[in-house]
C-alpha cells in the first residue's frame, strides 16, 4: 500500500447510499441528482431484467436513459472504451448497473473520462459499490492490480427484491467477501498498516467491519434461505447492508490483510476460475486464521458457518485438490507480491508458511463438514 503520510487517519464513503425492495424504481431521480445525461454500463441479461422498470424510472423524472453494453470483465481495454463513449457522448454521469465486475468497470470508465460515477447493484455478491477502488482484470480474468480513485461512488443503489431474485450463490459469496472484512480489519488494529484510502484505519471504519461479521453471524443462514424462495425478510435487508455497505466501508476504511491478498494468489491459477470472487476471499479468510495461528475452535466454528452458507471451505472445491506445491507456490508468489495487502498482517510469514497455511485449510474443511454431516467435498466438473 502506499504510505504517504501513514500517520493520518482517513475515513471514506460514497455520497448515498440506498438500499430496499424496488429501489431501482427510483433509479432516475437518484441518478438525476448527480448528472442529466447519464450512461449505464450494464450486460444484456441485467438489460433484460431491469430494462422496462428504469425505461419508466427515468421518463418520469425526463432523465434520458442511454445503455452502454458492458463486456463482461473489467479490463483496462475495456474501461478505456467505455471511457471514450462517455466522452464522445458528453455524458456526465455514468451508472455500473449489475454486479461487482460492471460496478468496477464503471468507476474506471468514470475516472477515465473525469465524471462521477454511481454504483447500481442488482446482486450482493461483492463489497465493490461503496468503494473508491476497482480492481483490474486481465481479459482471462486474473487479478491485474487494484486502481484506486480520490473519490468514491457519488450514489450506491441497492435492490433488494433483485438481490431476492437472483442465485443464492451471489448472496453465498457476499458473505464469504464480507465476513472477510472483519478478519482483516482486526489484523491492522494497533499497527502502522494502511487502508485502502491511504491512511491508518479510524476507528469507524474498524467498528463497521465488526458490525458487519455481527449481523452476518446472526443473520446470514436465513437471509439465505429466504433468498432460495425469492423473498425479501428484515434478515435479507439486514445482510445486504452488511455485505454492501458495512463491508464495503469496513473493507475499505479499516484495511485489507491476507484473506484478500490470497483471493488475489487464487485468480492466477486457471483451477479456480469457476469460483466467484467471495468464494476464494473464503478460502482466502481460512488461510489467514490458520496462518495467524487463531484457536482451533474459532477456525472451526469458522469453516462450519461459512460451509452451511454453501461456501468453498477446502482446496478441493476450490479446484485445487489434487494441486502440487508448483501450482500452490504460483498462489502464494502472487499472493506475496511486493503491492500485496498481506504485509499488512502484524507479522511477516514466509513464503513457506503461506503455502502450509494454505494446503493446511483442505484438513480442517474435511474435517469440519464430516463433523457436521455436510459430506465430503465435491470438486468442480471438468
Ligand atoms: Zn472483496
């Protein structure tokens, strides 16, 4: 991370945030606060989805509605051409509609092309929204670097009948991004690391994280039932608050550690692709506790709730069962790299010890489904 001035705390948020059933049909007088000839990024299938409900949104308030069809990984080519349709079409405003990969897209467009941006999530898969950061993706969908941004979302909507309507898979992996959160944000308590708005974390930004993991340890198993059945329960508001906002500031504001930085180790290997981004910050989340050394009923209690969620709590799910130490010190190398944010731990492992802490997460995830009566873990088809 960088350290400019690490001595300084800084805190950072989106201008708005809002979140409930039906909130997309509020879409064109939320967006018409920021910007009269806006451009939303989006694929054809949440087109499809939402298309009639903002075509009426935004006549009613005669905000123009004008779609850019978003190609499907936020790569830098791509945020450059959406950057130059924004341009080119004097917009002034530019809405990722979708999920975290669109949302990403978006705000670099934005930045690209000097206008705001605002953040419209169908889905809670990832903290993504809020942030003033995206990451960048190479077109095979490995993890190129984070591009960070002086500002954040100007406005983060939030459907949550959407949210209801979509896989519970998305919601899963929600989870598995934000229970993250807090287990690293603890990590950079007390110490000189930096967030990811470069400063030391404010003890806002710290507290949210853990209100986060609170609501998700209360809330998070039957929001996903609720979800398995299209409905929207105060335990669905509940958890998409804490998997979209509170995560998306805890993250943000009190700081990254290993989980994330073996995410990012996970995406540079083709065995994990099938895995959406929360599902390897899972992995990322068991790795970090055994490489912490946490008490063993903690990491247990850990790969038990997080595996009820439908979470990867083995290697074996992740792709990565039959994997050599050559394919898992690819993992680590990335995961290791200089700009990573596991030299924020308090500690510095060995390249070694994130590769044991790593093939280590297969015993305890075996051995805690067996306990549990969840079965033994399936590997991905093909
Ligand atoms: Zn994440």
């Amino acid at each position: 991370m960088a350290q400019n001035t690490p001595s300084l705390r800084v805190f950072a948020s989106p201008g708005r945030y809002v979140q409930g059933r039906g909130a997309m049909e509020r879409l064109g007088s939320l967006v018409g606060g920021v910007g009269s000839r806006p451009l939303v990024l989006t694929d054809d299938v949440v087109r499809g989805l939402v298309g009639a409900t903002l075509e009426r949104s935004f006549a009613e308030v005669g905000v123009p509605l004008i779609f850019e069809r978003f190609g499907g990984v936020p790569t830098r080519t791509e945020s450059e051409r959406v950057g130059e349709v924004i341009r080119s079409q004097d917009h002034d405003v530019i809405v990722g509609l979708g999920g975290g990969a669109a949302i990403d897209a978006a705000k670099a467009a934005g930045a690209n092309a000097g206008v705001p941006w605002v953040s419209a999530a169908t889905v809670a898969s990832t903290d993504a929204p809020t942030s003033a950061l995206s990451v960048v993706y190479t077109e095979k969908g490995a993890f190129e670097s984070y591009r960070f941004y002086d500002r954040n979302p100007a406005l983060v909507v939030v459907d949550t009948q959407l949210v209801a309507q979509a896989p519970t898979r998305f919601l899963a992996a929600g989870v598995g991004d934000a229970l993250a959160t807090w287990i690293e944000a603890r990590a950079l308590r007390g110490t000189d690391a930096t967030n990811m708005v470069e400063g030391r974390p404010t003890r806002a930004g710290t507290a949210l994280a853990r209100l986060s993991w609170d609501i998700l340890w209360e809330s998070a198993l039957p929001a996903l039932d609720a979800v398995d059945h299209d409905l929207v329960t105060p335990d669905v508001e509940a958890v998409v608050e804490a998997t979209t906002l509170l995560s998306g500031l805890g993250f943000e504001s009190g700081g990254l550690a290993a989980a994330h930085a073996v995410h990012d180790g996970l995406t540079a290997v083709d065995e994990t692709h099938h895995l959406a981004h929360g599902e390897k910050v899972n992995i990322g989340s068991l790795t970090q506790l055994l490489l912490e050394g946490a008490p063993t009923s903690e990491v247990e209690e850990f790969a038990e709730f997080t595996a009820r969620a439908g979470l990867p709590t083995t290697l074996t799910e992740a792709g990565l069962g039959k994997a050599d130490d050559a394919l898992l010190d690819r993992v680590v190398a990335a995961a290791t790299a200089p700009e990573e944010t596991i030299h924020n731990l308090p500690f510095t492992p060995s390249h070694r010890d994130v590769r044991d802490a790593l093939r280590a997460v297969e015993g305890v995830g075996r051995r805690v489904r067996r306990r549990a009566g969840l079965g033994e873990p399936r590997a991905p088809k093909g």
